[in-house]
C-alpha cells in the first residue's frame, strides 16, 4: 500500500484507522449472515421433513435444503425412524425378483397378428363407393336423424293445424276487404244490365247472397210481380222457400218453408228456376261453388199508381 502524506504524516494515520474500521464493520455483516443462515436451516418443521425425505432418498434435494434436513433428523428421533423405514422400504423394493411374462405370451402375440393378416389379404378390396360412405356415415348420420325427426315434427303440426289454417283463410277471404272498381264511363239506362255488371255493384254483399241473373226467368218472374199488368187485379199473396244454387248460376227448389195461397205462384217459381239460370256464375260473386239460400217472395197489389 502506497501512502502519501506531508512531513508531518497525519493524512497516512488517519486512512489506515478508517480501513480496519470499515473492515471490522463487514466482518460483523458477514458473521451476522451466516448465524441467521444457521437458525434458518436448524428451524425446518417436521412436516416439511416428512414431505422432503422421499427426495432427500432419492437425491434429488438442493444441498441447502440437504443440511437443513439432515440437521433437523440429527435431532429428531420421530424423523429418523420415518428416514429408515422409508430406506427399509426402497431396498426391499430392490430386492424383489422382476416377473417374467408366461412362455405362451409370445406364441400367442404371433398367431394373432398372422390370422389378423390372413384375414385382411383375404377380405376384398372397398370400391371408393364403399370408402365414401364408410368415411361419410359416422360423420352425418347424427345430422341425418335430428333433420328427419325434424321434419316428421313439422309435418305433423303442419297436419294438425291444417283445419285452423283453412278455417282462417276462409274467415279472412269473407272479412276482408273487397275492391269495387268504379268505371268512368257513366251507367247508360237504355242499355240492358249484365251479369256482370249487376254481380259487381254487389260485391259486397254476394259472397252471403247470390246475385240475381238480369237475363234469367227468376228474374222476369219477379218483375212481373212487381208490374202487373192494367186491369188486372192480383191477390196478395208471399211464399218462403229454400233452394240449392249451383256454380254455373242454376238452382232447385229444397224445401218450402211456407207455401203460397195460390199454388199457381210456386210452380211458376219451380219453372223459372228449371227454364234458366236463376243467378251469375259463383266466379263472378267469389261465392262459394255450392250453397243453400232463402228466398221470401211477396206478392202485392198496388191500385193507386198515382205516385
């Protein structure tokens, strides 16, 4: 060591004196360390003992935690005896003989192999039909059973609620709305009302009620009724009858709720519905092919024509 200092030498003194006070400092560190090491490795539990004397067997502990479990069983018996039956255990395992396999085990691996061989050479080949479906079937069958049950289930609500839907179609096409096309052209009196025409301007009401054919007997008969001729002195007279209307407008007396006083009055109405047809066509009415009506027909003599 080199020191440099005056003719007095003071500088030399004092930086010895602050060395070996810095070195007696790190010695007391240093020994401070090592005795608080020391109590760490002597306080290790039983139960941490217990846990680590399989790998303390086996080697397999770091050398730290090595002295601090060989201090520990230094100083427990219960360890100690723990670490020697443990020992005891490990070298009996040892000593046991390894089983050998049966003589037949290996014969009996071959014949296998050899038939299962056999058998594949002998089995034909798949066609690529055959593959496609082997690869294929594990594969969609699951999809292929919940799509059919699927649609078994919707064909049976759709057969179980089929009624309701007709029920329904047919209460919408009776309730809703009906379009009346008004034509520009102003109605000309003189010339003679079609069926059309005249199953048109009762659009609303001839899907309940058949519209009377303008050209028909039935109608002729009661314009009649309605202008008797001068001079002519009819009773009055009214009748209720039921009749059967067909699609193409014809119809047939089904029943006679109340008969007229002059019997004259309902075989003529009997002829007038066999002579034409008595109403339009079902198409023009969006009418029902087939249905059953009432007719009330009243004859009346009106003398005073003044009005």
């Amino acid at each position: 060591m080199l020191l440099f200092s005056n003719s007095r030498g003071r500088p030399a003194i004092q930086v010895i004196a602050n060395f070996r006070f810095i070195r007696c400092k790190m010695k007391k560190l240093f020994q401070s360390a090592i005795g608080n090491r020391k109590s760490e490795i002597s306080d290790m539990s039983c139960q941490e003992t217990k846990r680590s004397l399989s790998q303390y067997v086996d080697d397999e502990l770091s050398s730290t935690l090595r002295t601090a479990l060989e201090t520990h069983i230094d100083s427990c018996p219960v360890c100690r005896a723990e670490l020697v039956e443990l020992r005891t255990i490990r070298n009996s395992l040892r000593q046991l003989a390894r089983p050998a396999p049966p003589m037949s085990l290996l014969p009996a691996i071959n014949d296998a192999l050899m038939i299962e061989a056999a058998a594949r050479r002998q089995s034909p080949t798949p066609t690529f039909r055959e593959q496609l479906i082997n690869w294929i079937e594990p594969r969609l069958m699951p999809y292929s059973v919940g799509s059919l049950a699927s649609v078994i289930l919707f064909t049976a609500m759709l057969v179980g609620l089929r009624p309701h839907f007709i029920a329904l179609h047919e209460a919408a096409q009776q309730n809703g709305p009906v379009l009346v096309m008004e034509t520009s052209t102003p109605y000309d009196l003189t010339r003679p009302v079609t069926p059309e025409d005249f199953s048109a301007r009762r659009a609303p009401f001839a899907e309940q009620s058949p519209s009377l054919n303008p050209g028909g007997a039935l109608a002729t008969l009661t314009g009649n009724y309605a202008h008797p001729h001068t001079g002519q002195f009819q009773d009055a007279d009214d009748m209720i009858v039921v009749a059967d209307v067909f699609s193409n407008g014809a119809a047939s007396l089904a029943d006679v709720v109340q008969a007229p006083r002059d019997r004259q009055m309902l075989a003529d109405f009997e002829v007038a519905l066999r002579q034409s047809a008595a109403f339009v066509p079902a198409s023009l009415d969006r009418r029902p092919d087939t249905m059953r009506v009432v007719f009330t027909v009243q004859k009346v003599d009106v003398r005073d024509r003044s009005f």
